[in-house]
C-alpha cells in the first residue's frame, strides 16, 4: 500500500532517530492491520516514524521507531530482549547515498513495498524520496518487519530489521 501523507515534511534527519520498546500506541497517519502466523500485527506511520504494534499468544509488544521529543534512547545499532514469553530483535543501520543512488535506492524500495499485501509505504509531500516503508512477514515461527526511513536533504536512508519469536518452554523440543 502506497499512500501520500497528510502532513508537512520537516527537515529531521537520522541522528534524531530514537528507539523504544513498550510505549503505547502514538497518533498514526496511516495504519496497516495484518494476521501472520496467528499474530496480530498493526504497522503504523507516524509523521517522520514507525510503530509496530503486535499482539500474538505468547504475548505482546510494541516498537516505535521516532523523532520523539524528550527521547533520551538513540537508535540502537542492535538489541535483544525478553518480551514476555517472546525473543525480540532489532537492528538498524543508516544508508550514506549520493543524489543519484538515493533517488534509485527509494525508487526501488517503494516499488517493493507498494504492491506488497504486507507492506505499506508514505510519502511526505514536497519530496518523491521522503518517505516512510515497512513491509512485515512470518515465517518458521517468527513474525519479522523491516523499516526504511529517507531522509534525501542528507541522503541518508535509515534501515531496521526487527523479529519476534516465542520462546519455548523448558524441555520442549528435547
């Protein structure tokens, strides 16, 4: 799904990016609701961010990944946590592109998202490559979501890679 954004496009950039766990669900301007695996998973849009709400039998948990005033937690280059019953990933990683690779990089990826039944993407108005995109699977047991933010005044695309799987309980699987 592809959408244009009601809402200005503001000069942020990556480096006030901040990542967290557990907060509860922000004002969205676009929403995509999906059923994989047995999981509930709600992907959401938030201004120049993302948040993950997802709510399966072993329990639940939400990311958000945003230019969130007072934020003291900055994009973490990995991390790994006990959720519940549940392992949690997440890894991110920014994109330093050339005009020409930017613009190519955001074709591509918002082709991939666009038409993709478990993916959304928004553009911000004003800029074609400002956008925010995720694109969410499940596969052997896991529920996975991948993240892309653009940031084309730097030319700097920021990448999260995020997964969930339950823990099993001890001696199961022995």
């Amino acid at each position: 799904m592809l959408t244009t954004l009601n809402t200005a496009y503001t000069d942020t950039n990556a480096a006030d990016l901040a990542w967290a766990l557990g907060r509860e669900p922000l004002p969205a301007l676009a929403t995509l609701d999906l059923e994989l695996g047995g999981a509930r998973l709600q992907l959401r849009l938030l201004g120049a961010s993302h948040q993950v709400l997802l709510e399966e039998a072993h329990g639940s948990c939400s990311e958000t990944v945003a230019c969130i005033p007072g934020s003291s937690t900055p994009l973490p280059l990995g991390v790994a946590k006990r959720v519940g019953d549940c392992e949690y990933e997440f890894a991110a990683r920014v994109e330093n592109l050339t005009e020409g690779q930017f613009a190519g990089r955001a074709q591509e990826l918002l082709a991939l998202v666009a038409d993709h039944p478990n993916g959304i993407a928004g553009v911000f108005p004003g800029s074609p490559h400002a956008f925010t995109a995720m694109l969410a699977q499940h596969h052997d047991g896991q529920v996975r979501w991948r993240t892309w933010h653009a940031y084309p005044q730097d030319g700097q695309l920021v990448a999260t890679r995020s997964r969930v799987v339950a823990r099993m309980p001890a001696g199961v699987g022995r």
